[in-house]
C-alpha cells in the first residue's frame, strides 16, 4: 500500500482542516516569528498549545462539533470584515456617497451625497425618515474649522501653561 493510500484511510471519518485551522496555524507561524525577537516562553507555551489543539480539531472524529467551531469562527470573521469593508466604501465613496444609520434597525444605508432634505426607505426594515445632508464643500471646511480650533486650543495652552 501507498503512503497516499495510507493518510487516506487513516483519515476518512475525521474532519481534516477549514478555515479556522488554517487561521490557527497562521496564528501559530506568527507567534514564533514574534518569538523569535522576543523569547519569551509564555509565547511559546501559547504557540505549543494553539498546534496541539490544530492537530487535535484536525484528526477529530466529531465532525459536527468541529464544523460547529468554525462556523462560529466564520461569523465572527465576517463581522470584522464587514467592519473593514464599510470603512473603506466610506473613505471611497467620500465625495460622491454619504453613509448614514437607519434610527429604527441601525442599519448602514448609502445615499447619494446632494445636499438638502431626502425622504429615505430603509432597505432592511422598510423604515420611512428623512435625512438632511450638507454638501461635501461645507463638510470639508466644517472639518477644517475644527481641526484649526483644535491646533489654536492646543497653542493657547501651550503658551499659557
């Protein structure tokens, strides 16, 4: 028999690697290279500890638990993408976009950036309000205004203090 072969029937009913493995072992290949600087034994304790529960989730037979584990890793990951995804569509979209929170379900909704009063529908929970929106010129000098303030504030005391 091959050693394919072998690994094969050795590992049929067992869950194998996902996504959380692959982040666990990329987890453990940075925290050596930190350690590697440092030298530090509680970082490679918590190295040592992430591969043994790797290779434990990896040759598991609980296939269900395990797929359970990831799925909640999934979602977890997915929530701190998006978190990301929405701020760069922010800072994309900054003269041409405006990005406001829904007052009922605090959904995030796009609206196009003219300034005025707009009559909006919440796409999630079909929520009627209205929403007012300076113009990008008058955001940007608002934005200014206040930093000069804040650098004036900062000079007085520095001056008087």
């Amino acid at each position: 028999m091959k050693f394919r072969e072998k690994l094969a029937s050795f590992m049929y009913g067992r869950y194998g690697n996902d996504q959380l493995g692959n982040f666990m072992m990329w987890t453990y290949v940075v925290l050596l290279i930190i350690n590697l600087f440092v030298s530090s034994v509680t970082l490679y304790t918590l190295s040592i500890i992430l591969v043994c529960l790797t290779v434990f989730r990896m040759f598991s037979r609980n296939v269900n638990a395990r797929n359970k584990e990831n799925l909640k890793f999934l979602a977890i990951r997915k929530k701190f993408l998006s978190f990301f995804k929405l701020q760069f569509d922010r800072t994309r979209d900054m003269r041409r976009k405006v990005y406001k929170k829904c007052p009922s379900c605090k959904a995030v909704v796009r609206l196009p950036r003219k300034s005025g009063k707009h009559a909006v529908v919440c796409p999630s929970c079909k929520n009627r309000f209205s929403m007012k929106i300076m113009p990008f010129a008058a955001l940007l000098s608002l934005i200014i205004t206040i930093f000069l303030a804040l650098i004036a504030l900062i000079v007085l005391l520095i001056i008087f203090i």
